[in-house]
C-alpha cells in the first residue's frame, strides 16, 4: 500500500484561492471593504461633536455599551476591534505579497524603477503606509491618550479630540492623514470593482461617479472635524 507523502497532498482550496492573484485581490477587496464601513459610520460618529459634550460623550459610551444585557461592557467593541485587526493584516499582507509578485513577473528591470509603476500604484503603497503609521498614532492619541497633548480623559472625546486639533501638528497629522484616505478609498474602489468584474462602460462610469463621491464625503466629514476646531466652531 503507498503511503501518502507530502508531494501527493492536494493544496486545500482556501490555500489554492489565497496563492492565486485573484484570490489575493479578492482579499484586498473584502478586507477593504469591511474597514470602509468602519469609516464611514465613524465618520458619522464623529460629526456629533457639532451637537456638543453630552451628546459625542455619551455616544463614546454608548460603544461600549452596545449588544447589552447580551453582550457584556466593551464585547461588541472588542469584536469590531478583533475583526479590524484582521481586514487591516489581511489587506496589508496580500498587498504586500501582489506586489513582489509584480516585481518578480517583469521580464526585464526598468532603468529608472518609478518608471515601471503608474502614479496610481505608487499612491496606492505610499499611502497605504501613511495610513498604517497614521492609525498607530491615532490610537496612541485618542484611545489610550499615550501621546495626546492635553490631559486625556477616557470617555470625555470632545474635549479630547479639542486638545488635539489645539495643537498645529494636530491638525497637520490628521489632515494629511484624511486627505491620503480620500486618495486610497478612490482608487481602491474603482480598483475592487474591476477585481470583482464589475466592468461595462456605463457601469465603470458610474462607479467612478460613486468612487469620488464617497471619497469626497469621507474626506470632506472627517476634516470637517479638525477644521470645526480651528475656526472656534467647535470649543
Ligand atoms: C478628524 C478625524 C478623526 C477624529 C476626530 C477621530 C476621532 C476618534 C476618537 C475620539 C477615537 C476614540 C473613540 C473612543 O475610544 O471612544 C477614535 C478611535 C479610532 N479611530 Fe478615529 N478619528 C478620526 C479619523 C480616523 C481615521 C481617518 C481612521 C482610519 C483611517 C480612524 C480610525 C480609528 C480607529 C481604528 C480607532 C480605534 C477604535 C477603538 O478600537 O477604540 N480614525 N477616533
């Protein structure tokens, strides 16, 4: 009787679908897309801020408070924490992973190397890593209150997030941060959507439409914020 050895082993299907390029892609799509409800109703979260203390106070709270008596304090947060951290590994690594793939296929190597890759693409790397070292600073600032300039309070994130926009690197960090988002969040739409094989031409065009349009509202709402501070809106 032959024994089975590791050559004869059939690849399982989720490996056969994760070393393919499409499975990768499909994997950026998912994961981003997931993160992208994230922003958004954060976004949305944040806009409280124009309706005063109690009311940004009292929905930080309310976060944690969600899913109960079901869900114990901070469950139902822990979990979207859980399932961020793994759509930002999973987005990051196949990432990563398509574009050595990319390198590795090109049959000769460019003279000069940005000649090689669109703008798109490099936007895409650079401020995929600005996001990445953005979101660590974030936390660090308004989550654990590690680097925030003022004294952090937990659970009291209008004065915490006045005591941020007070300060110019503030508002430069955070703005530069959301602006990169705006980039990535165009062109990764647009960029799932062909993965995904949306593609007619009237569709595409509407996509694009819709692509610049959350882009801009994402942008436009999370800046908002910042921006409410300096002009005293906010205070
Ligand atoms: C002006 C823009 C922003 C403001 C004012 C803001 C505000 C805040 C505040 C106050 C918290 C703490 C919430 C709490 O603990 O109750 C928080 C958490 C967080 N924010 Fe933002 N945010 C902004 C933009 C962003 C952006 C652009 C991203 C992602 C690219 C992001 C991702 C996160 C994440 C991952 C957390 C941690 C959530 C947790 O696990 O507690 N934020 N934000």
């Amino acid at each position: 009787m032959a024994l089975a050895t590791r050559t004869d082993r059939r690849p399982s299907l989720a490996r056969t679908v994760w070393d393919s390029t499409v499975g990768k892609k499909t994997v950026m799509a998912v994961s981003g897309f997931v993160m992208l409800l994230y922003l958004v109703a954060h976004m949305i979260g944040n806009l409280k801020i124009f309706f005063g203390p109690e009311e940004i106070n009292h929905y930080a709270h309310w976060l944690r408070t969600v899913g109960e008596p079901f869900m114990h304090y901070e469950w139902t947060l822990w979990l979207i924490r859980v399932v961020l951290v793994v759509a930002v590994v999973a987005h990051a690594t196949s990432a990563y992973q398509l574009s050595r793939r990319d390198i590795r296929a090109r049959p000769t190597k460019y003279a000069n190397r940005k000649a090689g890759r669109s703008f798109a693409t490099r936007t895409m790397r650079w401020g995929g890593v600005i996001l990445g070292l953005f979101i660590v600073w974030h936390i660090l600032d308004l989550t654990t209150g590690t680097v925030h300039p003022g004294g952090y309070e937990h659970l009291h994130p209008y004065q915490n997030i006045i005591d941020t926009f007070s300060t110019w690197y503030g508002n430069v960090v955070y703005i530069v941060a959301v602006v990169a988002l705006g980039f990535h969040v165009r062109h990764g739409l647009w960029s799932a959507a062909q993965t995904l094989g949306v593609g007619s031409r009237s569709r595409d065009r509407a996509l694009k439409t819709v692509a610049n349009v959350l882009a801009l509202l994402l942008t436009a709402g999370f800046v908002a914020v910042p921006v409410g501070v300096m002009t005293g809106v906010v205070s």
